[in-house]
C-alpha cells in the first residue's frame, strides 16, 4: 500500500515544475518517507542540470543566410517546377526509353515484314542479253528513231565499257546483288541523238536492273536500288550533272 | 450636442488601442501579414524564434552548424507554407513541430548512415550500456566554471544517447519548460504518453548521470 503510494507521489512530483509548490498531501509524504525525499532531491537536481543547458543563440547572420536561401529558392522557382526537376528528369529518360523501344519496334517489324529478296547474282549469274518481251515493254518518251542503240553507250562515247570480260555460265560474281531479277524484261532503247533521254520506270517498289550490251558480247549489269521519285533522267554525254546518275 | 463624446473621453481608446496592437504583433497576424508579402513581418517572426528552434533543434542533434542548417530550413518551410498555415493551433506549437520533424529525420539519416559512435568503442563487452567517452573526472577542480562546463557536456551528451521519442519531450519539457498539453500538440501525441516518455526520459538519463548526482 506504501509502496503505491510512493509510486503515485513520484509520479506526481515528476509532473510539477521546478518552481511549483507541492499539494499538501505530497509535502507530508515526503517529510514521512525518506526513499521518496532522496527521490525528489535526485530529480531536482537532475531537472537543474538539463535545464542549465539553456538556450542556444543562433549565429549573427542566421537572417542574411535565410534570406539568400529564400532568394535563392524565388529564383529557382521556374513556372515548370524547377523543385521536381529530378522526378522531371526520370520521367524524361522515362519517355525516352520509350520512345527507343518504339523506334526498335518498328524497325524490327519492318525488317520482319520486308519481301523475300532473291539472289539474283545467284540464281542467273551472267545476265542474258535483253529480250523483247510485249508485255513489259516501257513506251518511251521521245521518239524512236531508225538510229538505236543500247542504253548508257552513245555513239559519240569512245570509251570502253569496264568489265568487258563476258562473265560464264556458272561464274559467280564476286559481288552479289540483292535485287529482283529484271534480265528478262526488254531493255530501253533510246536514241543516240537525245543526249538527255527521260523514260518512266515502273519498277518503284523493287530494285531495278539494267544490261548493258555494247554488241560485241560485252556485257555489264547496273543493279539500282529501289526507286521511290518517279522517273531517272539519264545524260548520254559524259557531263552528268550533280545528282543526275 | 454637448452629450456626444469622443472615444478616448469614454475610455475605450486604450483597451482598443492595445487590442489592435497585440492583434498586429502577433505570431498569427504576423504569419498573415507573410502571406500578402510582408518581408518585415516574417523578418520579425524569424527574430522571434530563430534562437528557440535553433537551440531546441541544437539540443536534439548535438551539432550546431547542422541545427542552424535545419532551423533555416524550418523557416523556410514556414514561408512556403503560409498559405496554407490554419490557425487552429498556436503559431509556436506549428514552427516546434516542423522542428521536431526535421530534427528527428535527420537522426533518423544519421542512423542510416551508421556514423561511427565514438562511445560505440567503449560499450561493454557484455553488451551493456556504453561507457562514456568522457568518464567524469573525480580529481578536485579548482575552477568552478569548468566544472559547470564538463557537467553541461555531460548533460548534453547523455541527452544524445537517448531515443529520439524520449529526447524530443524532455528537451521541451526541460529545457525549454513547454507545458505538457503543447508537448503533445508538437509531437502529435495524447499527454498521458508525454508524461510517460518524460519519466523515462529522466529515468534513463538519472542512471547515466549517476556520477553526477
């Protein structure tokens, strides 16, 4: 019962400010018991001790520091959030991998959905001489003439075709070409006198390819890649103009 | 028309006067006036508290230059949020609890961090309480304003090895001599369990200024 009460007294003692006034019940308790006496002198003490800490003065500049902090943060203060720029700057990488990731895709998928291709070096290494075929044949846009003779070898031109060794049957060509085989379709007759001569290609979606036969068993094959610009302006003079072919 | 009297004849005026006054000077009016762009008015709540929450914030942490860092930002984050500020509690009891809360995040990241405790080398080999680093001297001093420096350090530094749920209520009980009803308020928790972490509070530090006492 005594031990209670001390208990009850304590915790009451504890509660009291320093400078506050017992209750009377408390006074007469701690003039009885002497563990509660020792208690309160400890407390006391130890209540003066931490209290004698005191305050702590702030440095002299502490408002000159503040205000250059909230200066500093006014203006930092951009109208788009200049306090988030690092989430801002993870949802930019964000959008950014996205954005790779699109890009990978379409690319992947317009490789994957690509025609097949066929090697036409492969399959018809020596290009056969060209052919009259009816139902490929270009209407050509000038006039023809009785004077023909096989594209890209006027008459004018005296120099020799490279490569004039007529590849075999079974050679293979060192350099393959990925093109859609066009050796059987006619070749375009264009007159010698035109020395620029424009014909329609029909050939836009594939890669075109062009023999060339200067009569003699030479042969040489121009494969061009697919053609997305209508028509070729080709020059039968040597003087082709930048960006002409 | 003799009968009309002027507000001062009457007596009111200085009752008045001294409302208006204590009305404008007051930490909410003060806070207000902040929030329409009064550079002076904040200017005088910072002067106000600046030296309690440093040394409130000083108390919690042990390191002054970082306390006068994070009472700063206290202020910052006043004048941010004054806007916002409700007056459903005293001004003193909103800045106390901005902070408490950045005193104890930064215990916390101090924590974190697992900064070697210089009187983590001293802990007993029994997993005791550690030793301090600073055992009291027991040789007589001759001045006595050492010995009230060495106490204060002692006090300080015991203060630093409680848990920050007990150090935050006695630093505002103790050293600062907030009632226990604001107390609560600040920590956002009843007054029964203040009272309660208080006692324990002086609990701990009585055994570990036992050499003192």
């Amino acid at each position: 019962m005594r031990k209670n009460n001390c208990e009850v007294i304590r915790r009451e003692l504890d509660e009291l400010m320093l400078d506050e006034a017992a209750s009377a019940p408390v006074s007469e308790h701690l003039n009885d018991c002497a563990d509660c006496r020792e208690f309160h002198q400890t407390q006391t003490k130890l209540r003066q001790m931490v209290g004698s800490l005191g305050t702590v003065a702030a440095p002299a500049d502490f408002e000159f520091r503040l205000r250059a902090r909230l200066a500093n943060d006014s203006n930092g203060a951009l109208p788009f959030g200049f306090a988030y720029w690092p989430f801002t700057r993870r949802g930019l990488a964000l959008v950014s991998v996205l954005i790779l990731f699109a890009i990978g895709a379409v690319v992947m998928w317009n490789s994957m959905n690509q025609p097949a291709v066929t090697n036409v070096a492969e399959r018809n290494p020596a290009p056969a001489p060209p052919r009259e075929t009816p139902q490929q044949v270009q209407t050509p846009v000038a006039p023809r003439d009785t004077q023909e003779f096989q594209a890209a070898l006027p008459e004018s031109s005296p120099q020799k075709i490279r490569n004039e060794r007529p590849i075999e049957a079974g050679q293979r060509v060192k350099r393959q070409l990925s093109s859609v085989d066009f050796s059987n379709t006619r070749a375009e007759v264009i007159r010698a006198t035109d020395p620029a001569a424009v014909f329609p290609i029909d050939a836009s979606l594939q890669p075109m390819r062009v023999s060339l036969d200067d009569g003699r068993g030479n042969a040489r094959t121009i494969s061009v890649p697919t053609i997305s610009f209508g028509s070729q302006r080709t020059f039968a003079s040597g003087n082709t103009q930048k960006g002409s072919w | 028309m003799d009968t009309l009297t002027t507000i001062d004849e009457m007596g009111f005026a200085p009752t008045l006067q001294q409302e208006m006054l204590e009305d404008t000077t007051s930490d909410h009016a003060l806070l207000e006036a902040t929030r329409t762009g009064d550079q002076d008015a904040f200017a005088e709540l910072v002067s106000r508290y600046r030296n309690q929450i440093t040394s409130y914030i000083y108390r919690m942490t042990n390191d002054y230059d970082g306390a006068v860092d994070l009472a700063q930002e206290t202020f910052v984050r006043v004048y941010r949020a004054a806007d916002r500020y409700q007056r459903s509690y005293a001004f003193s009891t909103y800045i106390y609890r901005i902070a408490t809360n950045l005193a104890i995040s930064e215990l916390r990241k101090r924590k974190r961090r697992k900064l070697v405790s210089l009187t983590g080398f001293f802990q007993q080999s029994d997993g005791g309480e550690p030793q301090e680093l600073n055992p009291p001297d027991t040789r007589p001093l001759q001045d006595l304003e050492l010995v009230d420096t060495e106490r204060r350090n002692a006090v300080q530094r015991a203060i630093g090895t409680l848990p920050e749920k007990y150090r935050a209520p006695l630093i505002l009980r103790d050293v600062d001599g907030r009632s226990y009803d604001e107390i609560a308020k600040i920590l956002e928790t009843s007054e029964g369990t203040v009272k309660s972490r208080i006692s324990r509070a002086r609990g701990f530090l009585r055994e570990k200024m036992r050499a003192y006492l």
